[in-house]
C-alpha cells in the first residue's frame, strides 16, 4: 500500500466500535479477500505484520472469565505479531493494526481489540511464528450482531467505555487559540481512539508543527503496554493530518515520551 487510505479510514475513526457478538455467518470471501490484501500490504514499519486466521477462532478466545472481553460468533481472527527485539515494536503494533482495524470497520465488518482476553498459547499455534516473534494482541473479524447485546451493553458498562476524556485533561503546550485547524483534527482523532479498558494513557504537548505523544505514566496495567494504545493514537493523528492535507514524519522517542509527528509545511503555506 502505498498511500494511507486517509478519508475512508479517518471516517471509519468515527464510527468504529467495538464489537464482541458476532453473527456466526462466514465472511463473504471478496471481503475476506479485501482484510486479507491489507494484512499483506499495510506494513508501515518493519517488525510487525499481521496475519488472518479461520481456525480455533472460538478456541483462542474461551474460557475467559467475566464480562470484559467475551468474544463471540466470530469465525476469523486476525493476529498482530511483533519481533520482540524491535525497542518500538508496541507503538508499531498498535498503528498498524489500527489501520487494519479501520479498514474492516470500513467494509462494515465489526472488531475488538484484544491484547488480554485472549489464548496466548492458541493464537501463537495458529499462526507460524519465527524467532522472537510474539503474538501482541489479536481482533476477531465478523459480521456483529445488529443490536448490541444486553451481554455486550453490560461490557461496555452501558456505554461508560466509549467516554473520552476532554483535551483539556489531554494537552499541553501551544495554547489552544494558535492550533492550526490541522492540530486541531489530528488531536480530536487521537482522543477517541481506542486503548485497553478505555485508560486513555496518551498525553500530548503541541509545538509549532507538531504532536509529541507520551505516556501518562510508566505502569502498564492489564498486562497491556501503554504504548500500543500509543501506537493507535499515531494512526489517528496521521490519518487526521492527511484529511487536513498536511503530511508529516514519525520520529521514535524514549520514554515516558513515545514519538512525535512533525508536519512537513512548505513556509509560504497558510499553515506554516
Ligand atoms: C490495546 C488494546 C487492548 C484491548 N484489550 C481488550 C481485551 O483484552 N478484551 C476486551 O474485551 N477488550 C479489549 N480492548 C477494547 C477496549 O476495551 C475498548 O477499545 C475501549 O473500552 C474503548 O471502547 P471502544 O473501542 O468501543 O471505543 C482493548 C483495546 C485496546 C486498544
């Protein structure tokens, strides 16, 4: 792939959900073809690649206990595998699944992230791992059930996990009044991204050009890194900036910070 997809995954941004009761019907196989075909080919980063997979699906999701992340119905998942050596490979996960993620959401497939709720020793069996690879997270893919669930609204905490926090609480730096209209789109699309049990762990500080993303703290809970939600609100941001029309760069960065996106703005634009 060679462009990002930016309209039709900064839209899917909006409306994805996630989802955990599917309908148990195969996926129609052209758009099997399609999820598979941006597996393949949305591989921003070395390291990381992602893999479908129409075995064991209920197998790598059983026996987990409680509410929270009870997957069911589907009849394909997709594994988000990483090489473990990679310093950056969690933030590399997180924004290419999410581009991944995106795109199913665009062809009206429901998913759910899920780094937990899964069987590590299933998923890893199903897919053929090389040295230091691990298998970071995986989503199940599927038609979802059309009226969410009284399991799924009792997950969800009756709505309580898709509530973001206000920018308020999320942004430092330039002050709000001289974010160009670009900052402004990028920001609001990284605050409702995904991340696990909703804990929002991304903190941004706005310079002129651009977007600094860090960890709010170094604790990472659930057994999840941090920086794969991290990783998902890069994507957000990119694909924002492109909806905006101004491309930019990644640069990696230690922590607690994560990376920082600088906008290439020629200096006689209107944005500079
Ligand atoms: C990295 C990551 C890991 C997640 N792990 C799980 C999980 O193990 N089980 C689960 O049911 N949901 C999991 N989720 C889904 C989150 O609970 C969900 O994205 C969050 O509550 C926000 O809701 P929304 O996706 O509907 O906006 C995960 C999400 C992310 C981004």
């Amino acid at each position: 792939m060679t462009e990002i997809p930016c309209i039709r995954w900064y839209e899917a941004a909006q409306k994805r959900r996630s989802r955990r009761s599917f309908n148990s019907s195969p996926i129609a196989s052209d758009l099997l073809a399609k999820i598979d075909k941006v597996c393949k080919e949305f591989k921003p980063f070395h390291g990381i690649r992602a893999v479908v997979v129409s075995r064991s699906v209920d197998k790598v999701f059983k026996g987990i206990v409680g509410h929270y992340g009870k997957i069911r119905g589907a009849t394909v998942f997709i594994a988000f595998i990483g090489d473990m050596n990679d310093p950056y490979i969690h933030e590399k996960a997180g924004y290419t699944g999410e581009g991944i993620i995106l795109e199913a959401t665009a062809l009206n497939l429901g998913t759910c992230w899920v780094g937990a709720s899964f069987n590590p020793a299933v998923a890893s069996s199903s897919v053929q791992l090389r040295k230091n690879e691990k298998v970071l997270a995986v989503t199940p893919v599927g038609y979802a059930v059309e009226k969410v669930s009284f399991e799924e609204k009792i997950m969800t905490g009756f709505g309580r996990t898709h509530k973001r926090k206000s920018l308020f609480e999320l942004v430092k730096g330039l002050e709000e009044s001289k974010w160009p209209e670009w900052i402004k789109t990028a920001l609001e699309a990284a605050r409702i991204a995904p991340s696990a049990v909703n804990r929002q762990p991304w903190r941004f500080n706005i310079e002129p050009g651009s977007i600094t993303i860090s960890v709010d703290d170094l604790k990472d809970t659930y057994n999840i890194p941090k920086r794969l939600d991290c990783g998902i609100a890069m994507l957000h941001i990119e694909i924002a900036a492109l909806y905006r029309g101004i491309r930019g760069k990644w640069e990696f960065l230690s922590p607690p910070q994560v990376a920082r996106f600088v906008a290439q703005i020629p200096s006689d634009s209107a944005f500079a």
